[in-house]
C-alpha cells in the first residue's frame, strides 16, 4: 500500500502538470496557462461542471465515485493570490465489460466536446494501463483518465485541473 501511495504522489504533480502545460492557450507566463480572476470556491464549482460534462459523454450505465475538488498552488506564482483547481474522480461501469465502450466513448466525444487530445497509449505502470490525457482550450482545462481494468472493481480513473486562477482583489486562495 505504501508504494502505491508513492507513485501516486510522484505520479499526480506529474500528470497536473502536463495537463496544464504549454498546449492551453491564454498565459500569463510561458509555463502556466492563466484562467481568469475567481474565488477558489466558484472555481471548485466550475471545474465539478466540467467533470459533470466528461460524465456524459461516458455513455455507459455506471457510477461515479463522490468527490469533490480541490485546490493547490500554481507554480512559481504567489499562493496567496494563483491557484488551480483539481478534481479527481473514479467512474465504475455497472458492467466489467463495459470498461472498453467507456473509453473508447471518450476518446470518440471528447473532441466532439471541445477537448483535444495530446496522448493517448499505455502508461509505464505494471498493467500498462491506456491512458487518455486531452486538453480543451476554451474551458482552460485538461483530464487525464486511465482505464484500469485489472482493479478488483475496474474502472476509469480520471482527474481534471484548471490551469491558474487569480483570486479578486483583496482577497487570499482558500485551500481545500
């Protein structure tokens, strides 16, 4: 269990970053793509939408796991004003052989959807897992989803992340 724990948390930086990286358009830097100026709070909220959207587009009976988004720091930028937002979540087909029909329903709609997608392969892991990694430019956002079908319950692991917001003036990022 501890090696799993840590080569997630090796392996999410890596992944927020290269779905935030240098394919969104709109920076305030050349690193970091800039989003606009929001409370930590209504940006947690749009970000859940966007989910909400890649959902949809899943097409297969199944269920969502139930959580939430969370907020950290952008790089090289000040924590009390930039942040983005992240939302991790798991999509379970009601059916083990519907896992295929999920991703392949992605990586058809997604760019249907305004997303394009940067990679798509296995990973580098044991299970050599397909991963899906897609930008959308107008939302400033990118997901990365693997399909993990060696699981004892398989599924589609996915997270979404913004690219940076500013709080508005006189105000600080509220970390959750």
């Amino acid at each position: 269990m501890k090696i799993k724990l840590g080569v997630l948390a090796v392996a999410m930086p890596l992944a927020l970053t290269t779905l935030t990286g240098c394919s969104m358009t709109d920076k305030e830097s050349d690193d970091v793509t800039y989003v606009g100026t929001s409370t930590s709070s209504d940006a947690a909220d749009a970000l859940e939408k966007i989910s909400s959207g890649i959902y949809d587009l899943i097409g297969v009976k199944g269920e969502a796991s139930d959580s939430r988004a969370g907020v950290e720091e952008c790089p090289d930028k000040d924590r009390d004003t930039y942040f983005k937002v992240f939302h991790p979540w798991s999509f379970y087909p009601a059916s083990p052989g519907d896992l295929d029909a999920a991703m392949q329903h992605l990586k058809e709609r997604l760019p249907k959807h305004g997303w394009r997608i940067v990679s798509y392969g296995p990973d580098t892991s044991k299970n050599r897992n397909i991963v899906l990694i897609a930008d959308n430019d107008e939302e400033k956002a990118g997901v990365h989803i693997a399909k993990m079908p060696k699981r004892e319950r398989p599924k589609l692991s996915l997270t979404v992340v913004s690219g940076c917001y500013k709080v508005p003036e006189g105000q600080k990022v509220e970390y959750f």
